[in-house]
C-alpha cells in the first residue's frame, strides 16, 4: 500500500507538504506527479490491469487552497470521511482519467464553479454528507461530458431546479437528493433525457414536485420515496410516470402505508418493489392486490409479524420474495404454491420450526435463506419438493441434529451453509450421501461439530468445505479426492508424530489448492515435518494460531506452487531461511501477531509482492533487506515498536524514497522508544544528527591528501638525507636488540672504509696496525662470509670487533653501506655507553657538509677524532695515537686517549 506522495511541478522538484510530510505514489512503477504542495496522508493504491484506485478515506486530510496530488493514471479516488472544506479551481486539476470521485462525509460548504471542469472523463460523484447548501454551487456537475451518478444526499440544498442549470442537456443517469430539506422540486425544461434513477428520500415533510411535462422524465425506471408527509395524490404525481420499474417506498406510517403501495403497484411498468425501515406489521389480503405485475418484492425490517394466507396470492410472475430482518414466528402459509419464485429470503427473524408443507409447490425455488433465525430441528420431509434448490442458507439457527433432513434427493444443490449452528451439531455417515452436485459445505462453528469417518462419502464434486472438528481420523476426507478448498477449525490436541508411520494427513486430497487451518483456545498441535507432503498443486496455506515457536525448514518442501503463505498469531520469533528455499514463486507473505523481530530470514524472495508484519515486534528495520525483495509493492508494518534511532535512518530514508513499494500505514507509525520520542511519528524524527557531510568528509580527505603529497614533495626535496639516516638508524638499533646477547670478540678492529679509500687502508693503515703493532683487523673484502646478508655481515663485524674505526671521506659520506656502518657502531656508542667508535678524518670536511648525518654529526661535536690531513708531517704520533686508542676500553665520555684537537672554527 502506497503511503507517501512526491509532488513535482514543471520546473523543480517541489517537496510536498509544509509539515514535513512526503509521499510517493506510483502504480506498475510509474510514479503519480502531484500539482503545488499538497500532501495525501497515508494513501493506498489498489492497481490493477484493469483499474487503479487510490484509497484515502479516513485519513484526517484537509484541503485549504492548495492543489490535490495529481494521480495521472488514476480512475477511482476515494477521500471519504476526511476533513476536506474547499474544493478550488486547482483541486482536481490533471485527474484527466478519473472516472470515480467519492467524497462522502466532509465538510465540504465551498465548491468553485470550476473544480470540475477540467474531470472529462468523470462518470459518478459521491458528496453526500457535506455542507452545501445552494445547489448552484454543484450546478457545473451535471455539464460534464460523461457524468452519469451524482449523489448529493444529506446536505442543506432547499432546493432543485432546472432553472439553475446552466445547460440544455445532461447525460446524468442516477441523481440522490436524499435527506435535503427540499420543498421543491422543479423540472420546467427537457434537461434530463437520459435520467434513470431518482432519490427523493426523506427530503422533508413538506415536498412541492412541480414537473412541467412528465416526458421530461420519459427514461426515469427507479424512483426512491418516503419519510415524508404527502396525500395520495402527491403520490400519484410523483410515481406514474410510463417507463417506472422499480420503486423503493422507505419509512411508511401507519396510516397510509396501504394506499401508497397500491398506488405504487398500479404503476403498469413496475417489476420491483422495495418496502423498508417501516412498521407495517401486518400484510392482509389486499395490500398487495395490484401487485401483479412484481417479480421483485421485498419487505425489509419493515416490522412484519404477520401476512394473511392470500396475501401473496396476487404475485403470480414473482421470482424474488425478501422478509429478512422482520419478526416472522413462522414461514408464512402465503408463499405456497409461487410457483415462480426462484429466491426466498426469510433470514433474521424469529423462526422456531419449519413444517413440511412450508415450501411446498415452490418447484422453481433455487435460493433460499433461513439464516440467523431459531431453527431447532429439520425434518425430512421439509425440502422433499424443493429438486430445483441450488443454494441453501440455515446458518446461525440452533440446529444439532441433521437427522438426515437431506436425505432426499436434492441433485441441483451447489451450496449448503450450516454454520454458526448449536455448538455440537452432530453428523451422521450419510447425511449429506445422496447431494451429489454439493460444491460448497460450511459447517463451521465456534467450537467444533461432531463428524464421523466416511461423513462426506458421496460428495465426488465437493470443491469447498469448511469444518471445525475435535478429532482427527485419517478417513475424515474420504470421498474428497476432487476437493479444491479446505478451512478447518480444530478444537483439540493435535500431535501429528504419533502418526509418523502413517501417511501425512491431507495425502488423500491430491488437488487442493487452498488450505487454512485454524487452532481455537488453548489446545496445541504439533506438526510432522511432511504434514503438507501430497499437496503438490497447493497455492495458498493458511496457518492461524497453528504454528508455535518455530517451523520445521522442510514444512514447504512438497508445495512447489505456493503463492500465498499466512502464518498468524503463532507467538513465533524468528524462522530458517531455508524454511522458503522449496517455495521461490511466494507472492504474498502475512506473519501478523507473531514476535518477530527481525525479518532478515525473507532476503532473496525475488516473486514477493505483498508482505504484511503486523503486531511484532519489530523495532530496527534493514532497509537492505527490501532491496532483495525487488518484487515488493505493498509492506504493511503496523503496530510495531519501532525505534525513532539512527539504526532506522536508511529505512526512513526507504520509505520516503522508494517509488515502488507502499508502505500501509506508514505515516501513522509512532515511535516506540527512546522515550523522549514516544509521542511523535516514526517519519517524523529528526535524523539529521545521524548523517555523515559526505561533502565535507570528502573536501577534508582530498586537502588531507594534497597536504600529505606536498609535505612529502618538501620532505622528500630538503630532508632526504636525513630521512635515508634515519632508515638505517633504525635498522642499526634493530640489529643491537639482537646482538646484545652475542658472542666475544673475534677481532680487535672493523675497518669501515670507502673503496676510494682501499689504497690508504691497505698501504698506509695496514701494515702498521697489522704489521708493527700486531692488531687483528676486520675488512670486508676479507672477512665477511659469502652467502651472508650485507647487513647481517655488517652487524656481525661490528658487534664481533673491540672498535670500529670509520675511515672518513667525501666518498665514505655518500656511500650507503658506508652510512650504515656508522650508523650500527653508533648505535653501540651512545645506547651501550661502549668507546667502540674511532674517527679517522682522511680529508678537512666542514661540519655543514655532515648536516644530513645527524648520528655523525653529533658524534663530531661532542667527541675530538683523528685526522690525517693534520698528522701528515707527525705520522708516528698519529699512529701511536691510534694504538692507543685501540688499546683504550674506557668510558665514551673519556677524551685523554685522543691527541689531536680540531680547530674550533673549522668545522662551523
């Protein structure tokens, strides 16, 4: 059911409704463009390939200058009992294919001289009980081109005429003036050729009909009168007109009713006859005397306690005889021998027991209605004659007993109502053995009847039965194999495994399609897992008060052909997707008052179009759940604690958006909790605190990144260096965390050193580290082991030598290996507080050319080193300095054993 309207004008999409109200509404996925700002409040569209209707009635609408939704494909559009005041000009504007327009019970009192014009192809209106009072303001109506019924009725028109029609001719059919104070009725002009149908009820006490001409109502058939004081010649006016065919008299005294239906049998075209809301009490022998001409007769809560023995006897081509709703002790001796009546309605009165000769000679009767009356007992002989019966009606007497009353040959009765009898009636093997052409059986009731095995054998053309029972037996349905519809009401304990071993209960019924099974009261069933199992060709499954708890997920495996499944009061709380695996072409689903709260067990149902929840316990819906439901046109929720929370944002968002599925109700969900929230509506909470500004998220992002990319632009231009040191300083002191616990000292001292440096080392270093002092020095062309990483063999010299001595140059600075040898005996430096390091300067570096290597660097401020451009003309101090130093195992922070000092300036 459609629930929300998006209104659109020409040029923008136009929000509709100013108190934040929006509605959709689309029909075979084409959505209804609205005119201005006007909102329907919780519609429903009914589409069919035939029609489309949209159903606003009751829904609190009021309409104050605005436009009304502009349903462009709609052609009934009830907005009955609403609180509409005003219809405009713009109102209906664009309902160019309206053809119905009911808007009964306003408060309509203003109508535009245009509100209707632009309705070409209207056909009726419905504005009985408003407020208007001129009949002018209607007047534009009757001008449509293809109205046919106008109903104004129960409003304060004083009166009609023809004079206040501004028209020559009007295609008007059937006009209702009933319950107006009109005291005039003025027809001076040939304007209502094509008039049928006139309602003059209850006008007023008081009524003038003044028709100049009575060929002006040369096509009027039916004619409605009554509640109102006239003289039997005002009567006579008003109903002898040539073409009457059917007059309804409503209200009759006391006084005049005799008169007033004879005057109106004498009417020479009249075929039927309708008497009702009168107190006529008794019908004697010449009240219906003219009447001869009737085929329909009714006397409808007219108050009748009695009708002589000939009152009927005049009716001799009546084929419909109704006396429902009166006070009838018995059926009434005058129906004997109306050999031509076909239907008899003798429901709601006070019949206690029928005789045998009640409804003899009615050889053409095929309709009869006993219902709702005080029938005990049915005797044998009371339908001994009636052969041409087709449909029977008893229910709701006090019938226990069949007796077999129908025992008799009845070969045309098609349909049998016995429900709402005696609350045990008791069937007996062959009561209903010789109907053989019984196609429909009711013998429901509020508790359950008393049926025996074999009950029904002999209703080979049974198609519908409904039945209520206190025990279940595997030969209840015998005889029924072409049975098509079965509704059973169960008043017992029902546990299907302890029948496991026999064959599931409805087998023997190969060609039903619809089945409900209903449990009453407390009493429980337990369903086999195969209880459907034989039911191949089953379209519809009803389950009420059945089911409890849960269902077992092969309970559908054997209906392959399931269209419509309704599980109802069954207190059950959630069930197995796979319970819908075996049924994919389900259409429509009801799990009402159950205590569902979540429904992710529907996804994937890709055929269902109607889904109703009502009376769960639903609070936060999965608006992506509707998304694999992409048949869905109709989604009914209410009574649903829903929760005014940001976890249902997306399905609000849903509801006010889809322009596909209507959503029952939905304007009137309320909020269930937080309970600040509880007095307001669901499509009312305010959610914009839950939105995420993507807009906002996504300018932060892309400055973020253009931020991140030009400090790393800057970063990467001005401190690469240092970026590449602190790489391997981190890697360095990676590797000391391994090395701590490693072995001793396999040499004395780790040559690190540039290859454009290897002629020093090993011409001016080597032989007198080696060669005069006797010092065992690690090189890396000599001593790293082959297959080794670079930087573990780096590691292992390091960490496995007494010092390291760094041969420094311009080269060694842009070495990388170079760089991370330093770095690793830095790291032995200052984080083991070790003298590990000797600095041995081949060449004058100004201290800013070492600003990339800040381990170097601080280790240049802070501590002195050798130099050799310096000791060139004092080598053997320079190398008896070095000795020393390799000799020394002091703290870092001791200098002594250094001999040469930098000039202060040189390095700055």
């Amino acid at each position: 059911t459609l629930t929300y309207c998006r209104c659109f004008t020409s040029q923008t999409h136009h929000e509709a409704n100013q108190s934040g109200w929006h509605f959709v509404l689309s029909s075979n996925n084409s959505v209804f463009n609205c005119s201005l700002s006007f909102s329907l409040k919780n519609c429903t569209i009914e589409s069919s390939e035939e029609i489309t209707e949209v159903l606003c009635q009751s829904r609190h609408i009021y309409l104050n200058l605005q436009g009304l939704c502009k349903f462009e494909r709609a052609e009934i559009l009830r907005l009955s009992h609403n609180k509409l005041t005003n219809l405009t000009d713009q109102t209906f504007q664009g309902l160019d294919q309206l053809r119905s327009l009911y808007l009964h019970f306003n408060r309509i009192s203003r109508v535009s001289p245009h509100a209707f014009q632009s309705m070409t192809n209207l056909h009726r209106v419905d504005l009985h009980q408003n407020f208007i009072y001129n009949f002018k303001d209607v007047a534009t109506l009757f001008q449509l081109p293809n109205i046919e019924h106008v109903s104004i009725g129960e409003n304060n028109i004083p009166s009609f005429d023809s004079d206040d029609l501004p028209l020559n001719t009007t295609k008007v059919k059937s006009l209702v003036l009933e319950h107006n104070p009109i005291r005039k009725f003025s027809l001076k002009r040939d304007i209502f050729s094509f008039l049928r149908s006139i309602d003059l009820f209850r006008s007023t006490r008081y009524i003038e009909f003044d028709v100049v001409n009575k060929t002006f109502l040369r096509s009027l058939t039916e004619i409605s009168l009554g509640g109102f004081y006239m003289s039997i010649d005002a009567y006579n006016d008003m109903l002898h007109y040539t073409s009457l065919q059917k007059i309804t008299l409503t209200a009759l005294n006391k006084d005049n009713k005799s008169s007033i239906i004879q005057s109106a049998c004498s009417v020479p075209t009249l075929k039927s006859l309708r008497v009702e809301y009168s107190l006529l009490n008794h019908i004697d022998d010449h009240m219906l005397s003219s009447c001869s001409n009737l085929t329909e007769l009714s006397f409808y809560q007219a108050n009748l306690k009695e009708m002589s023995e000939q009152s009927l006897k005049s009716l001799t081509q009546i084929r419909y005889l109704g006396l429902d709703v009166n006070y009838l002790p018995k059926v009434p001796v005058t129906i004997r021998g109306l050999s031509t009546l076909e239907t008899l309605d003798l429901s709601v009165n006070y019949i206690r027991e029928l005789n045998c000769l009640d409804f003899v000679n009615l050889t053409n009767l095929k309709t009869l209605s006993l219902r709702k009356n005080q029938i005990a007992k049915v005797e044998k002989c009371v339908f001994q004659e009636s052969h041409s019966l087709n449909r029977l009606d008893m229910g709701g007497n006090m019938i226990h007993s069949l007796d077999y009353a129908f025992a008799i040959k009845m070969s045309r009765l098609d349909t049998l109502i016995l429900s709402d009898n005696s609350e045990h009636l008791q069937i007996k093997h062959g009561d209903f053995s010789t109907l053989s052409s019984l196609r429909v059986l009711e013998l429901h009731s509020g508790t359950y009847n008393l049926s025996p095995e074999g009950a029904f054998k002999g209703l080979d053309h049974l198609k519908i039965l409904t039945l209520s029972i206190n025990i279940f037996t595997k030969k209840l349905f015998e005889g029924l194999s072409q049975l098509e519809n079965l509704h059973l009401h169960l008043s017992f304990i029902w546990n299907m495994r302890d029948s496991q071993n026999e064959e599931p209960p409805f087998s023997g019924l190969p060609n039903l399609k619809y089945l409900s099974l209903k449990l009453y009261g407390q009493y429980a069933v337990t369903p086999r897992p195969d209880m459907l199992k034989g039911l191949n060709i089953l379209q519809s499954f009803t389950a009420d008060n059945f089911f409890h708890a849960s269902i077992h997920p092969d309970t559908f495996k054997h209906t392959p052909k399931l269209l419509h499944l309704t599980i109802i009061n069954g207190d059950i709380s959630v069930l197995l997707p796979e319970l819908f695996e075996p049924i994919p072409n389900l259409q429509r689903l009801d799990l009402s008052s159950n205590t569902f709260r979540t429904l992710d067990f529907l996804a994937n149902l890709k055929a269902l179009l109607r889904l109703k929840v009502i009376g769960n316990q639903l609070s936060v819906m999965n608006d992506t759940l509707f998304q694999t439901l992409p048949a869905l046109r109709y989604l009914d929720l209410t009574n649903n604690p829903i929760s005014c929370e940001c976890s249902n944002v997306g399905f609000k968002q849903w509801v006010l958006t889809n322009n596909q599925t209507q959503v029952i109700n939905g304007h009137q969900y309320k909020c269930a909790f937080p309970v600040s929230q509880q007095r307001h509506r669901f499509l009312d909470f305010d959610t914009s605190s839950c939105w995420i500004d993507v807009g906002f998220i996504c300018f932060t992002s892309s400055s973020s990144l253009i931020l991140l990319v030009l400090v790393v632009c800057f970063v990467f231009h001005f401190l690469r260096f240092q970026l590449v040191y602190a790489y391997y300083l981190f890697l360095a002191h990676l590797y000391d965390k391994r090395k701590k616990r490693g072995d001793g000292h396999l040499y004395d001292a780790f040559i690190s050193f540039n290859v454009h440096d290897e002629d020093w080392v090993y011409n001016e270093m080597l032989p007198v580290l080696e060669g005069e002092q006797g010092w065992r020095l690690c090189l890396h062309h000599r001593d790293f082991e082959p297959g080794k990483a670079i930087v573990e063999n780096i590691t292992d010299a390091i960490y496995g030598s007494r010092k390291t001595i760094c041969v420094i140059s311009r080269h060694y600075l842009q070495s990388e290996w170079c760089s991370r040898e330093i770095q690793m005996a830095s790291v032995r430096l200052f984080d083991e507080k070790k003298d590990v390091l000797i600095l041995v300067f081949l060449e004058d570096i100004p201290t800013w050319q070492l600003s990339p290597y800040y381990q170097m660097r601080r280790v240049v401020k802070k501590r002195t080193y050798l130099s050799w451009p310096q000791a060139a003309r004092h080598k053997g101090v320079f190398w008896q300095k070095l000795n020393q130093a390799l000799n020394d195992d002091n703290n870092p922070n001791d200098d002594k054993h250094l001999i040469i000092e930098p000039e202060e300036d040189h390095y700055k």
